[in-house]
C-alpha cells in the first residue's frame, strides 16, 4: 500500500505540513517495498485560487491508497478525492512523518470522509 503525506521535508522525522491544498511536498510511502518517493508541490505557491484543486488532481496521479494530513482538504477538493477509493486521514498536523504514520497504524487520527 502506498500512503501519501503531506510534509515539509523528505524522510521519517520531517514534520506534517498541516495543509493540503498547499503542501510544499508529499511524501509517498511505499510499505510493500519500504521505500520514499519525494514529490514538490511548489506550482501552487503562485496560485491565488485553486490550489486545493489543483493538488487533488496531483494526488490522483500519485495512485496511492491513503492521505495523511493535517487540517484536511477544502471542499472542492475533498469532492474530487471522495470519488476515487483513497481514504483521507487527518488530524496529524503536529506530528512527524512517523508519528503519523504510527498514528494511523494505531487507529488514532481521524478520517476527513
């Protein structure tokens, strides 16, 4: 399985970017292989409007199976994810790419939908 995170920096100790629609990166986990693939999210940065779009629209080409976030998506965007089998997790805005992780596997963060 492949779990997004939405972070600021590139391995286990980076913390959780709160925001999705402006996450400077995602990091994608890929338990099968435990393995990291960084992805930038800077195209947004420019953005006025549409940034939550734009980044759900990202996500989908990702093709993986979970988001862990911190304040969880905007309305548009969420609207986009709820059509596809990807489950949003929330609640991980103040923790590391670890703890989050190990939040999730525990059962203890939220999901958005």
């Amino acid at each position: 399985m492949k779990i997004i995170f939405t972070t600021k920096g590139p391995d286990w100790n980076s913390p959780i970017d709160p925001r999705f629609g402006r996450t400077e990166m995602f990091l994608i986990y890929d338990e099968e292989n435990d393995k990291f693939e960084k992805v930038l999210n800077n195209e947004v940065e420019v953005m006025g409007h549409g940034a939550g779009l734009q980044t759900s629209k990202k996500v989908l080409a990702l093709d993986s199976n979970i988001i862990i976030t911190g304040n969880g998506a905007g309305g548009k965007a969420l609207e986009i994810i709820k059509e596809t089998d990807i489950k949003m997790y929330i609640g991980a805005g103040d923790m590391t790419v670890k703890e989050a992780y190990e939040a999730y596997k525990s059962g203890q963060l939220k999901t958005q939908f």
